[in-house]
C-alpha cells in the first residue's frame, strides 16, 4: 500500500493549459484507479481469510474447535471468530440466537444414543441450510464451498450470530423460518421420528457484551418462548424476575402433562346436618420423575405466572369428565368439583372444550361442579362474568372458592352467577378458638344466605368445628375430618367403605 500511494505521488499533474486541452472524462481516471486499486486489495483480503479458514486442521486442533457428535463448531470456535468482531462493534448491534431440541429424551430412549446421535446431526444439516445463505450471519468456517454459520453447543442445543445494525428483526424472521421449516419427522431406519424446535434471542450490546452473559439472557428467552410467549423469543429485563429453576419446571410441567404424570386425588364434600356425601373435589398432584410426587403448591402459581395453567386445566377436565363418565352407571348422582383459575376464563375457546368433552364422554353438565377464586372478580370483571354466564347457561355448577380472602366488590359478587361460596380454610382451622376467626366467618354466611347462597367450609379437622359450624348456619363442609385427599383410582373402595361406615341408603345424596 506505501509502495501504490509513492508511485501515485509521483504521477506528474497536467498543468491547466493542459487539462483545458483534454477531455474531461480523463481527469477522473487517477482516482477511478484508486477506488479499483482499493477494492482489489480489499476482495484479496477476503479471500485470505476465507482460505485461513479453509486450511485443514491437525486431528487436535479438530477436535478441540467441533462438537464430537456433529462435527460441525462448538463454542470455542465460535468465540475464537468473534473476538475480531466484537474489537471492531462500535455502532454496530448483534443478536445471538439459540436453539433447542425438545423432546428429546423420547427419541433417545426410542432409538438408543447411537442412532439419536445420528439424527442431531441430520438437524444440524437442516438448520445450517436455512442460515448458509445469509451473509449477515457469522460465517465459522467454509465446506464444500459453503459457508458454516451454525454453532453446536452441545446435546440439543444450537447457536447463530447475526448482524442485526441494518435490519433489526432479522434474527427474529431467521429463529420463526428455522422454527417453522426444520422441525418436520427426521427419517431413521425408515422411523418418522418427530421434536420441537425452540428459540431464544439476546442482542448486543442492550442485553449483555460477554457471549456467556448473552447466552444465559437468550437461554432465558427461549424458556419464557416455549412456555408463555409463542409469538415473542425476544429477552426482555423483566424475565430475570423468573429464576432459570421456575421455568425449567414449567418446561417440565408442559412435558409432564403431555406425558400424563399429573395425578387426580379427590377430597369428600359432606353435608354437615345428616352427613350425606354430595361431592368430591378434584386436586391435581405431579409425580414428577426428579422432583417425586409433588402438590398444587409446588406448582400451580407458578403455572399461572407462566401461561401454562390453561393445558393443565385443560388436562384436568379431560380426566375428570371421563372419570365421571366412567362411575355415572354405579354411581349416578356423583359430582366431581374442578378448580379454575381467573386466567382459565380469559380463554374464549374454554366453554366450547367442555361442551365438546361432555358431549364426547356423555356426561350430564349438572354432574360437573366448577370453583373460582376471587381473583375473576378483580382481572378483568366484565369479560369474567361474560365468561361465567355462558358456563352456567352450559348447565355446570359454579361456586365462588377462598371467599373472605380477596377483595371483591359485592356488587360483582351480586351479579356471579354461582350456587354457592367456600370459606376458606384459614378461617376455619381455629374456630373454636379465636372470637375473631367465629366472627369473620359469621359474617361470610350471613352475607351468603341473604344474597341466596350455599355455603361450603373446608379445613374443617375436629368435631367441636363442625358443630359450630351447624349453629352457624353452614350446610355443607370439608377437611380431614371427614377424609384426606386420596387418589381418584381409590374412589369406589372408598365409596363402599364409607356406606358400611354411615350405614346411608345410598353412596350419594341426590339433593
């Protein structure tokens, strides 16, 4: 280059009667030289480094710099080629995309690791053709005349960087086409075998300026994708407030409940004066395959933070309506009682899913008792009553559950279309033992029976509560009192001994 720009300083200049006498495209052309010049050595430069990238690596080098499994770079290549990249980012904005098989440990255990193995590498091929093409993407290294723009992480996961400085969605349309083009049944030993392909996406430099820090951002963005966000891979601050155990385990609650680890028990509704059996309550527990049998409390909240309490209630329903179907012959006034949360009530689709269940399983509506929180009175009101009229008009049972510990409006509460409130447990517990618990709960019946409701205590454990309870005005109860939580499978022996027990004509009240 000192050698060119020497030989151009010593080009003579032509003095003005000279340059009046030729023509003027001709006084351009030392400049025009340049620019070629320039362009010639940058493309030379190029070429260097594709051939830098091009020359074999020792057997070592190889396998320190590529994924055993399939062969294609791993981490340390790609940090080793982003160093340059990230020295010269000033005004300049990245993005890293990672990728996620999911399901699997299905395939794996189907097909052994041998052959799974040989199917990462048949996705790897698959996800590198929908990113070769595309030169805003990092290119780690040439084959075949094509460019290796995917990074294997290792297992199931994948990683791309992406010049995103001109066009900042383009990490976005690239995760959506990957997503959406790679993921149709890989063909093993003439095996269909099908997964799910999941992305998450973290931008340089808002979201982090080290490739680990970016990676657990995006890592993090693609669990709140998969688990709450299908149309959004983006991260987002907010999402630190999740811890990467809460949306591991809803990640595994999604599988669990495709996998039907989920459990119904059930717990006896009694009405308190003769001690008829009128209903059962459902509750879900999770045998989840590291964490064992875990209840509601373990898991429930964090389903509604995350999205994933609509498939669980949708699971729930599906087995409890069949459940009734399946007891209706012996038993033909059993009422099982299905909890829903407020966010349930926001999905349109929820009254149309019952119909259809109790239609496919023939089950009576009046069979199938639902319970809601106070919190339908306060997320969105109007569209939660719009919801609870159109479930009524469907013929289920709606009661109000928790009574006494939100605070909701009487004038929503007037308007509920419900049959009868719960008081909850917390008030029940120590009735007999707290001036303050007896007139809280007083309180709840009154009010109950002057809008025409029924009322339901649960936590009830001893007999003195009960009869308090009575005085009261309290018609129906549940606790410990009269049974534990037991498995659904558990019911007709339960059923039986409870008839010896109680010495009652029948297994169920009719009302």
């Amino acid at each position: 280059m000192r050698v060119l720009t020497a030989c151009l300083l010593a080009i003579p200049l032509p003095t003005f009667a000279a340059i009046s006498s030729v023509p003027a495209w001709l006084l351009w052309w030392p400049l025009a030289l340049v620019v070629v010049i320039l362009l010639l050595l940058w493309r030379i430069r190029v070429l260097q480094q594709q051939l830098r990238q091009r020359v074999p690596l020792t057997e070592p080098e190889h396998a320190l710099l590529h994924d055993e499994i399939s062969g294609y770079p791993n981490k340390e290549l790609l940090r080793r080629q982003l160093k340059p990249v990230l020295q010269q980012s000033e005004g300049k904005r990245f993005a890293l995309v990672l990728f996620k098989v999911t399901q699997f440990e299905q395939i794996n255990e189907a097909l052994g690791y041998q052959n799974s193995n040989l199917l990462l590498m048949q996705l790897a091929h698959r996800i590198n053709e929908q990113l070769h093409q595309h030169e805003e993407l990092l290119c780690l290294e040439w084959r075949e005349q094509k460019a290796i723009r995917l990074c294997h992480l290792g297992g199931v996961a994948f990683m791309a960087w992406v010049d995103i400085t001109t066009k900042p969605y383009l990490a976005e349309q690239l995760a959506k086409q990957v997503e959406d083009s790679v993921t149709q049944p890989l063909v093993l030993q003439s095996s269909a075998m099908s997964y799910q392909l999941v992305s998450g996406i973290a931008c340089f430099p808002e979201h982090g300026s080290q490739l680990n820090e970016l990676m657990d951002r995006a890592y993090l963005a693609l669990q709140h994708h998969r688990c709450q966000a299908p149309d959004n891979a983006v991260f987002d601050p907010s999402l630190l407030n999740y811890t990467d155990g809460k949306l591991r385990l809803m990640a595994e609650l999604r599988q669990g409940i495709e996998q039907n680890q989920l459990l119904l028990y059930v717990q006896p509704q009694i009405e308190l004066k003769q001690r008829q059996l009128l209903a059962f309550e459902v509750l879900v527990r999770w045998q989840h395959p590291r964490l064992g049998l875990l209840s509601p409390e373990d898991f429930l909240e964090t389903a509604e933070e995350l999205g994933v309490i609509y498939s669980l209630t949708e699971w729930v329903l599906q087995h409890a309506v069949a459940s009734l179907a399946a007891l209706k012959r012996e038993f033909p006034a059993m009422k099982l009682a299905v909890n829903l949360s407020s966010k349930d009530l926001l999905q349109d689709e929820l009254v149309d899913y019952l119909q259809a269940l109790l239609l496919e399983y023939q089950v009576k509506p009046a069979s199938l008792v639902l319970e809601l929180t106070e919190r339908v009175l306060t997320d969105d009101p109007v569209r939660a009553l719009t919801m609870l009229q159109r479930l009524k008009n469907l013929g289920v049972e709606l009661v109000l559950d928790d009574f006494g510990t939100g605070f909701s409006s009487l004038f929503y509460l007037r308007q509920l279309p419900i049959s009868h409130v719960k008081i909850d447990c917390s008030f029940i517990n120590d009735l007999h033992k707290s001036d303050t618990h007896i007139a809280i709960a007083g309180a709840i019946i009154d009010i109950a029976r002057n809008l025409g409701l029924g009322v339901v205590a649960e936590g009830i454990e001893e007999e003195l509560v009960e009869q308090k309870l009575v005085r009261m005005g309290c018609t129906r109860g549940q606790g410990f009192y009269y049974s534990r939580p037991f498995e659904l499978a558990g019911l007709e022996p339960w059923l039986r001994q409870w008839h010896h027990s109680s010495g009652q004509a029948g297994p169920l009240s009719p009302e």
